[in-house]
C-alpha cells in the first residue's frame, strides 16, 4: 500500500461510470401508441363509440340506445306488413252449425262447417311533423356520440397515466439499481481492503466481518428491487397486451419538464378537461331532452297507406266465398290533449334535472381547478426538493470519496468510514424518489390540464 492513487481512481471509476445496455430502448411516446392501439380496455370503449354511430341514423326511433326497437318517430316511414292475429288468424277452421227457422224443414242441426281465411295487409306511415321531436332527438344522438368520444378520452388519459407511472417507475428502479450496484462495488472493495489490513495488522477481523455483512446487505437489496423490476415490466406489458416475461429497457434516467403553465390550464379548463367536457356535454344531452319533451304538446301529422287483401270461404250458408282487394292512402293526425299531466311533470323533473347540471357543472369546475393548483404546487414542492436531494447526492459522493481514501490510508476507522456510505445510500435512496415523485406530478398535472395524450403523441 505504498500509493494510494490506484485505489483512489478506481474508487472514482466505480462512482461515476454507468453501464452501457444493448438492449432497445422503448419511449414514453412509443408506450402510449402500444396503449392506444392494443390495450383491451379502450377496445371496449371503441366498440361503444361503434354502437353510438350506429344508433345515429336517420330512423332514430330504430334502435334506442340498447338497440332494440322502438316506437318513436323518424325521419323515415314505417312500413309493415301483415297477416292475421290471435282472433282472426290466416289459415282455416272447423265449427258446428245449428239453426232452427220457423219451417222445420230449414233447421241445421250439428252440420260441419270448414272455413278459410287469407287477410294479409300492408301498412305505412310517414310523420312529417311530431312537434319537431325528430329534429331534437337526431341532435341528442349527435351529442351522444360526441359523449362516447369524451367518454373514450377521459379513459385513455386514466390508462396512459397509469402506463407512464409504470414506466417511470421502472426507469427510477433501473436506476437505484445501478446506484446499488455502484455501492456493491464500492463495499466490495472495502471488503477486499479490510482483509488486506487484517494481513498486515492494520485492522481488526470485526471489520472484515462487518463488510461481509454489509456486501451481503447490499446483494440482497439489489435481489429486491430486481424482483420489484420485474413485476412492473410484467404490469406494464399487460397493458400493452403483451407476454408479461417480454423483456425491454427503457430510458436512463428521467428528464422532469419545469414550464408547466399554470394560468393557461386554468384558463383553458373549459376546453382541455375531459371531466370538464363530459360534464357539459351530459348538460346539453339533457337539454335536448327537454325538448324532446316538450314537443308532446304539438300534434302529430303523417302519411298513411295500406294495401289490404282478404279472401275467406265456407262450406256451408249463403255466402260461400268472399273477396275484398284495395288500397287506402291519406292523412293520420293525432294530438294528445290530456295524459294525466305526464308531460308536464316529465318537464318539471326534466327542469330540476337541467338545474342540478348546472351545480354539478359548477361543482366539477371548482374541483378540476382545485386538482390542477394541487398538481401543480406538488410538482414544484417535488421538483425543489429533488433538487435539494441531488446537491446532497453529490456532497455524500464527495463526502464517500474523501471518507474511503482516509480508511484507505488508516486515518480513520471503519465505523466512521461506514456512516459516509450509509449517508451515500440514504442521498442516493432520497434523490430517486424525489425525481420520481417530480415526474409522476407532472404527469398528473398534465392530465388534469387536458394535455397529457397531446405531450406523448406529438
């Protein structure tokens, strides 16, 4: 142990270089595509949107909003075609006849009757006008795919945001797991050091053991967060909808933006929220529901026609075929001028549901932008104290340096030596979840500013 300069570089070479990984790197913007195309949860929310165009027809009253049929007007005719019913059925049938008239000789008694019916009709009408209720009801399902939409958006920003914490998560524990592995070294070479001392009586076996201890500590800690490594690459590749033993790496280190805009989410709450969106539009839903309504005053005024054909014969009496064959056309109004005041209480309730849109509209403006000043006060609380952690990082590294080469040199004892290491492992331990914590903020923050999917697609 004649120079120390050897040592002191290779303690130098174990703290700052990093390792260099072959594997292909994914990106946050690369994950939010795989989430977009392939996670089976928005699959199902796409297929919602597809039963919400399919429901925006111009038959309207075609399929209500769990596709079966319905009565409601459209803007289209309603043509039917029939044949019969449980009284009149097409087909035939059997019946005794009994008759007794003043004359004896013309009286039937128990004689056998076999009849035929065909009566097929064919039916349409056509509303031309229904209080205007058609116009209003294509404009709610208009509305209600644009809720599917929003619908769909506020879920794939819950999906990325939980997807980018995955990720970031990982990014941190590649990270800690460099620095332990930067620490394992570094106690390695103490252990190595400590045992040299011991051969030449410079140092006790206690130390040799207790770096033992502390190198196994140290491996043990590393087994740990690989195992936590693991588990988070699975997670996140169930959301990719991928096998959870795909191996992948990813960034570094994480890179925390610090010009979030504060006044602009504010002002553009409106307009970004998903919340905020899917809120509003449920309000307008309902206003056109109230016209919907409200149309039940007006009367209802339609084309109808009929194509009717019928035909029946008996074997017995004096009519033993009859035949109609015809058609009808003309006007069908109606007006409801009384339902038991079901539609004046169906406007009322409708009114008092448009009020508490306007609460709930208020109410989710308030906690939108109470989310938005949270996000923002925590990134920047995360972001100063990352920042602190860090300066204590690269003191506890110097500090380390100078301790190492002092124990190297037998200037100090092991005991003294490792509290400089234990001071390392906290720094570096500190600075990894703060950085962390300043990103998962931010991604917050973005989401509840609207802008989250828009900063990883563009």
């Amino acid at each position: 142990m004649k120079s120390n300069r050897p040592y002191f570089l290779f303690l130098i070479s174990i703290i700052f270089l990093q390792a260099i990984y072959a594997q292909n790197k994914l990106t946050p913007t690369y994950i939010v595509q795989q989430i977009i195309q392939y996670n089976l949860d928005l699959k199902v929310l796409e297929n919602n949107i597809r039963i919400a165009k399919n429901n925006n027809n111009l038959g309207l009253g075609a399929g209500n909003a769990f596709g079966m049929p319905s009565s409601n007007a459209s803007f289209l005719p309603q043509i039917s075609l029939t044949g019969g019913s449980p009284q009149s059925p097409l087909g035939f049938g059997q019946n005794k006849s009994k008759q007794e008239y003043s004359n004896p000789a013309f009286n039937v008694n128990n004689q056998l009757n076999n009849t035929t019916l065909l009566a097929p009709s064919l039916n349409a009408i056509w509303y031309l006008f229904d209080g205007l209720k058609m116009f209003n009801t294509k404009k709610k399902l208009n509305e209600s795919v644009v809720l599917t939409d929003l619908q769909y958006r506020q879920a794939l920003e819950n999906t990325v945001l939980a997807a980018l914490t995955l990720y970031y998560q990982i990014v941190s524990t590649k990270e800690y797991i460099r620095y332990l592995n930067t620490v394992l070294s570094i106690v390695d070479l103490q252990k190595q050091l400590a045992q040299d001392k011991l051969k030449i009586g410079t140092a006790s076996e206690t130390d040799v053991l207790q770096t033992k201890i502390d190198y196994n500590n140290a491996k043990a800690q590393i087994i740990q967060q690989q195992s936590v490594l693991i588990q988070y690459k699975a997670n996140l590749n169930a959301m990719m909808s991928k096998k959870p033993d795909e191996d992948f790496d990813v960034e570094d280190s994480i890179i925390v933006q610090t010009t979030l805009d504060y006044q602009n989410a504010i002002s553009t709450l409106d307009e970004q929220n998903s919340t905020m969106l899917i809120t509003k539009k449920n309000m307008d839903i309902d206003m056109l529901g109230l016209k919907e309504y409200k149309s039940s005053y007006f009367p209802k005024i339609g084309l109808v026609g009929s194509y009717n054909f019928s035909r029946s014969t008996n074997t017995i009496g004096l009519m033993r075929v009859s035949q109609n064959l015809g058609y009808a056309a003309g006007f069908a109004v109606s007006w409801n001028l009384l339902n038991h005041l079901s539609t004046r209480t169906a406007i009322k309730n409708q009114k008092v549901i448009l009020n508490s849109d306007n609460i709930k509209i208020e109410a989710t403006r308030i906690n939108e932008k109470t989310n938005i000043f949270n996000a923002y006060t925590t990134f920047k609380s995360w972001t100063d104290v990352w920042q602190l952690y860090n300066e204590n990082f690269l003191l506890a590294k110097s500090n380390l340096l100078i301790s190492s080469v002092q124990y190297q040199k037998g200037h100090t004892d092991y005991v003294t030596y490792k509290l400089s290491e234990q001071t390392y492992e906290n720094t570096l331990y500190n600075k990894t979840v703060a950085v962390l914590n300043a990103k998962i903020s931010e991604l917050n923050y973005l989401k509840v500013s609207g802008t989250l999917i828009k900063s990883f697609t563009k």
